[in-house]
C-alpha cells in the first residue's frame, strides 16, 4: 500500500474516536430540547461514551495481537455503524446514552491498532516520521467535526449527525477491507490465554516508564482537550459565537497541531524522539502561561482567547510522536496490548476530565486556562522523571 495512502487511512481510522464526540457539540441544546434532558443529562453522553471505549480499547490491542490487526478494526467499524443508527432512532436520552455506549466501545479501535500498524511496519526516526504525519491528518478531525456538525445540525437537524457518522464507520470498514494490508502475521500473534494475557497486562501496567510517558501524553492532550469538552460554553456563552462559527475556536487549534506534527517529522532522525518532546514541552509550558495572563487581563474575545490554545497544540503536537513511540519501544513483542493500555489509561483521564473537570472549570475562561496549565504541569513532571530514571535504559535508535 503507497505510504501516503497508509498515512490516510490510519489517520480516518483515528478520526473516529474525535469525530464521535466532536460533531455532534453544536447540538446540544436541541438534543436537551427534544429529549427532554437538561443540560448536564446531554452533557453525561460524552461520559457514556468515554468509559466504555476506555474499558474496550484495552481489548483492541490484544484481540489483534490474536487474530490480526485488519480483522479487528473491521469488525469494530461495522458494530460503529450500527451504534451510530441506534443513536439516530433514540427516542429517550436514555436510548441515545445506550447507542453513545456502543460507540465508545467500537471507536477507539482503529487509534489502538493504527499505533500497532506503524511499529509493525517501521521503527525509529521512519515511525516517527509516520506517526507524525498521521496525527497531521488526524489534526483535521477536531476542526472538520464540530463546523460539519454545526452545519448537518442547521441544515437537517441534530439526528442526521448521527447518520453521518454511521456512514463513516461503514466506509471506513470497506476501505480497511478493501486497501489495507495485514501488519500482523500469524506466525507473530498471541494467543488469548488467560494466564500469559494477564502475565502480559502485569507487565504493561506495572512498568514505570511505560506509565510515566502514558500519563504525559494523556495528560497533554487534556490540557487541550477540556476546551473541546467546553466548546459549547466557552465559544457560545463567554465569546458569543454561534453554532455555525465553531470554526474560530477548531480552526486555529488544528493549524498548531498540523504545524506541530510537520515540525515533528522533519526532527525526526536529527533529534532523538526525547529530545524532540523536550522542545513540545517548552513551547506547551510557554503557551499555557500566556493563557493564563490572558484570561486574567484581558476580556474574552478573539483573537486572544484562542491563539494561546493554538500554540499550545503546536507544542503538544510536537511531542506527541515522541512519547507514545518512546512508550512502545518497551514492549516490542506485543505492542498492540501495550498500545491499548495507553488508549486506555489516556482514555481513563479523558473520562474524569469530561465528566468532572470541565464542568467544574468551564464557568470561566482563567478556570479553563488554570486546567490547561495543571495538565501540562503534571504532564511535564511525569516526563521529567521519566527522563531522570528511564531513558538512559532504551535501545539506541536506528539512523533515519
């Protein structure tokens, strides 16, 4: 399969996840409206959808350490499409929290396995490489979803989002069958025992720096991620923007990130993968302390509300590359478990974050910029002892 072509796919595959909670953002109030929810009813459904695509993506992995990665993302994209066609019929919030469930438990799917593909094919400074031009596509779905969304929504109402998302997941499924290769050999896979599959999970979940650069990455990327959590509130209530001008806040936020990733792969093989997070950190710890003094001395509005958070994603898509990679060089025999146990660690914090943190931060743009700097924070401690006691232990990296 040509290289730009695997970097595509891989990258639509791991839209699904973003796609799934970002499209549907700007209808909130006419899915609260017609279901007769209140708003803390609406926001629980990206709850319903996170917890159960934390507990399942810690099976992707080793499902497809089992029986191949291409089986496994099929199958998964098929059970999406018929979730997101559950979610187009709810008559009850009850119902669509029903169908929001099936979809966390079949979206993370192909983000999980993706990550296995790239170090099944390439190691080094080329998985780098790939890795990051995969999240330079993958950058796109936070800025497309909520606009589409926002327009679906206006134009034929907050059901026909659903729809549109049934029929990604099944093309999506066509495309895996049809295009890409299996990654994963036969000779290569891991039996589902349960003995060896728990010794393998011990080993993943106990092993320090594994957990150290998993909760940086995570914890990065929730820095970020409780303003698309807040997008509602913080586009519509504090810069009073409309449904339709989601755009102001995505936009700008997916140009650093795609900026980011770019810088990363051109670093690749000139920097190590360590020292190319070093640098995202710098730039993450400098952004989030400009959001800071922004929101505490100027009114909301843009530009200014929002041109921290684009540099900040710069920043963090810099080191992202780097860290998740620099996480599965522990793990080379089966890393398509070790790469479900950091979707779902990472996927446990999202779930706090979505469920408890931005509510209780989003009546404010400080108390949204006082999260963004308490993630990085933590993100930047995590690495930091990473760094003092681990990565001295890891293999040289091969030459670009």
């Amino acid at each position: 399969m040509p290289y730009l072509q695997l970097a595509a796919l891989l990258a639509a595959l791991a839209t699904v996840g973003p796609f799934s909670i970002d499209t549907y953002l700007p209808a909130f109030h006419a899915i609260g409206a017609e279901l007769h929810a209140t708003p803390v009813e609406v926001q629980q459904t990206l709850t319903a959808y996170m917890l159960p695509m934390a507990a399942m993506v810690l099976w992707h992995g080793a499902l497809s350490d089992a029986y191949g990665r291409k089986r496994v993302i099929i199958a998964s994209m098929l059970m999406f499409f018929v979730a997101s066609l559950v979610c187009v019929f709810a008559g009850s919030i009850h119902m669509l929290l029903v169908g929001r469930a099936l979809q966390g438990i079949s979206a993370g799917a192909g983000m999980v396995i993706g990550r296995a593909v790239v170090r099944d094919l390439l190691e080094g400074p080329r998985a780098q490489r790939l890795m990051s031009h995969v999240s330079m596509a993958f950058a796109l779905g936070p800025a497309i979803a909520p606009i589409l969304g926002g327009w679906i929504f206006s134009l034929f109402g907050w059901r026909a989002i659903f729809v549109f998302l049934a029929g990604l997941g099944l093309v999506l499924a066509l495309l895996t069958a049809l295009k890409l290769p299996e990654t994963h050999p036969p000779h290569a896979r891991q039996p589902l025992h349960p003995g060896p599959l728990a010794r393998r999970y011990r080993d993943v979940f106990t092993h320090p720096a594994f957990l150290l650069l998993t909760f940086a990455t995570g914890l990065n990327f929730n820095a970020f991620f409780i303003y698309v959590l807040s997008a509602p509130v913080f586009l519509m209530t504090h810069l009073g923007l409309t449904e339709r001008e989601f755009g102001w806040f995505f936009i700008p936020g997916v140009i650093g990130m795609m900026s980011g990733s770019a810088l990363s792969a051109r670093l690749a093989g000139r920097l190590t993968q360590a020292r190319t997070a070093g640098v995202g950190f710098g730039v993450m710890i400098l952004a989030s302390l400009g959001n800071l003094a922004v929101s505490a001395l100027l009114p909301p509005g843009l530009p200014q509300s929002v041109l921290p958070i684009m540099i900040y994603n710069f920043g963090m898509a810099v080191a992202m590359p780097s860290l998740t990679l620099l996480a599965l060089e522990h793990f080379p025999t089966h890393r398509g478990l070790a790469s479900s146990c950091q979707s779902f660690l990472q996927m446990l914090v999202s779930s706090v974050t979505a469920g408890l943190i931005a509510p209780a931060l989003w009546g404010s743009v400080l108390g949204l910029a006082s999260g963004m700097a308490g993630f990085v924070g933590l993100g930047l401690a995590c690495s930091g002892l990473w760094w003092l006691r681990y990565h001295r232990a890891l293999p040289a990296q091969p030459p670009a």
